[in-house]
C-alpha cells in the first residue's frame, strides 16, 4: 500500500514540476510585442499525394490556438495538381478548420482579399 502511494505521489510531483518548467519556458521565450493586432498568413503549396496532411493541418490550428500570438492567422493551400485522395482530405478538412484552396493563378487575389487590401 505504501509503495503505491509512494509511486503516485512521486508521478504527481514529477508531472507538476514538467508543468512549472512549461511555464517558465514560454515566460522566457515569449516575444513582449503585442502581435494579437496583426494577421499572418501561411502559404502551401501541394502536388500529387501529401501524406500527412491532415497532421499538418491539425498541427498548425493547434499550435496557433496555444499560442494565441496572432489574432487571425490565415492558411492558405495552392493547388499545383494534388491527387484525388490529397483534393479529398482538404475538402472534409475545410468544414472543420478555416482555410482556403486555390489555383496558383488566382493566389495574388486571394491574398488581396484576405488581407483586405
């Protein structure tokens, strides 16, 4: 009995100073300039077959939810002949997560429009 209270006791521990060092880590690394004001935009382009696109996705909506840097950040894809599969996942993605798909002919409107230029 007392080992496994040891044993829970020394995992809580452990798991409150891994949370303590996460805090200091983005205190230290933490730019001070107030980006939340600003966009960003993150231009992709895709060909053929992409593996780990929804990995991607998922991991760019969760880094920017965290880290609530830029108060409107914008992905978008350009298409240069992506497989069947690949046009696929981007289309079931889009109704989850808030991104666009364009031709490479048409990028410099959509930037234009997204920007609100």
């Amino acid at each position: 009995m007392n080992n496994t209270l040891l044993v829970i006791i020394v995992f809580l521990c452990s798991l409150g100073v891994f949370y303590v060092i996460n805090l200091l880590q983005n205190f230290i690394f933490t730019d001070n300039t107030d980006f939340k004001k600003y966009s960003k935009i993150k231009v992709v382009t895709l060909s053929g077959h992409v593996e780990n696109l929804e990995y991607l996705i998922r991991k760019h909506f969760a880094k920017n939810k965290r880290k609530k840097r830029f108060k409107d950040t914008k992905l978008i894809f350009i298409d240069t002949g992506v497989d069947r599969e690949t046009n696929n996942i981007l289309k079931k993605m889009r109704k989850t997560y808030n991104f666009t798909i364009c031709e490479k002919n048409k990028i410099y409107d959509i930037i234009k429009k997204k920007l609100n230029i």
